[in-house]
C-alpha cells in the first residue's frame, strides 16, 4: 500500500491506492491546511517533495489556482490530487495567513 508523508507535521499514513492528498490528511491528522476542500480557494497548496510521479495528472482546478509555474515547482492542491504510490509533501506556515486571505475573498466571490 503506498505510503504518503506529511513532511511539515511529521505524519506518516499508509493508505490505499487512489488515496486523496487532503481526505486523507483531515481523517488521519496530517495538519494540510485547508479551507474548501473543493479546489476553490487554494489552501491547501501543497509542495511534492518525492514521488511526483505517483500523482494524479493536475487538473484544470489546480492550474488555474496555482499557475503553471507553480505546478512546475511542484506544487499541487491536495483536495484535487490523488495518488498511485510512495509521496512526500509539505507546505510553509509562513504561506498561511496570505492562503487564508486568498481563500476568503475567493469564497466570498464564489458565494455572491
């Protein structure tokens, strides 16, 4: 069973194959911020550390969320992203409160 790795709490879950990078995180605690879960507002942006190549293909969600440069880094939303195999991922607590703000106005705009 393929192994995903919360690199920034410290989390390590064995999970089944086309596991959910966020569902996945909020049921066994692995701490990736969130606030949608929908691919609306962006929080839960995630950077692939190993295993890139256990992802589900990016979806059209993520690219307009993050931009194609981001997604070259290798960032990814965790609601949208599923895996095949061994990941590793973190995300920055200094990103947090910009994501949050971010999230909000696009919330507040999704619901006007």
């Amino acid at each position: 069973m393929p192994v995903i790795k919360y690199d920034t709490s410290g989390k390590t879950i064995e999970v089944a194959e086309n596991a959910n990078l966020l569902r996945t995180s909020i049921r066994y605690e692995g701490s990736v911020p969130y606030k949608c879960g929908g691919g609306l507002c962006g929080t839960c942006r995630v950077r692939v550390v190993d295993g890139q190549e256990h992802l589900s293909k990016v979806m059209k969600k993520e690219i307009d969320r993050l931009g194609q440069d981001n997604i070259d880094q290798g960032y990814r939303l965790a609601c949208q992203t599923f895996i095949t195999g061994d990941v590793t991922i973190a995300w920055g607590d200094k990103d947090l409160e910009r994501l949050d703000k971010i999230a909000k106005r696009r919330i507040n705009a999704a619901s006007s």
